[in-house]
C-alpha cells in the first residue's frame, strides 16, 4: 500500500460515521466478491452531516464494528489499496 493521505477507523460506530468530513469517500476494508468484481461491503460518499442518520440506517451493519478508511479523493483510496483500473472496483470515478 502506498503513502496516501487518509483516516483509518479501527472500529466503525456510529459516532465515527458521523465525523467525517463531508464530501469524503468512507470505504471498508472488508470486500465482497460480485461476480468477478471484489468490491468493498461499504464504499459511500459522506453527505452533509444532517443527512447522515438515513445513511447509518442503510449501511450502519455493514459497516459496525469493522475497519474502514476515509479518503478525501476516490483516486487516492484506488492507490492506497492498489486499484489503479477503475473496472476492478466495477464503478466509475
């Protein structure tokens, strides 16, 4: 893994989910394969956060108690982790 800027949360909860910066992509370690894409369980632009409480009410068990990264740039969390093709995640940028 590279040397790009980014959070990591050991253990995601809600209050963590909700003090993340707006606008910033919110990414779990933990993947799941679709067919022949593996693809990570959470990969959700933050919203404002008046509109979060929707948002941990859609991904909140996904997401509860495991490790997830926060990057303010989907370019740099497809470095970090060593994705430099936009198709092996299945979604564009």
């Amino acid at each position: 893994m590279s040397s790009v800027r980014h959070t990591c949360i050991q253990s995601v909860g809600k209050q963590e989910f909700l003090e993340q910066p707006a606008g910033h992509w919110l990414i779990s370690n933990t993947l799941e394969k679709i067919g022949d894409l593996e693809v990570p369980l959470v990969l959700e632009q933050l919203p404002h956060r008046d509109e979060r409480e929707a948002l941990w009410d859609e991904v909140g068990n996904r997401l509860r108690d495991r490790t997830a990264y926060v990057f303010e740039h989907l370019e740099d969390a497809r470095r970090f982790f060593g994705f430099d093709s936009k198709s092996k995640w299945g979604f564009e940028v």
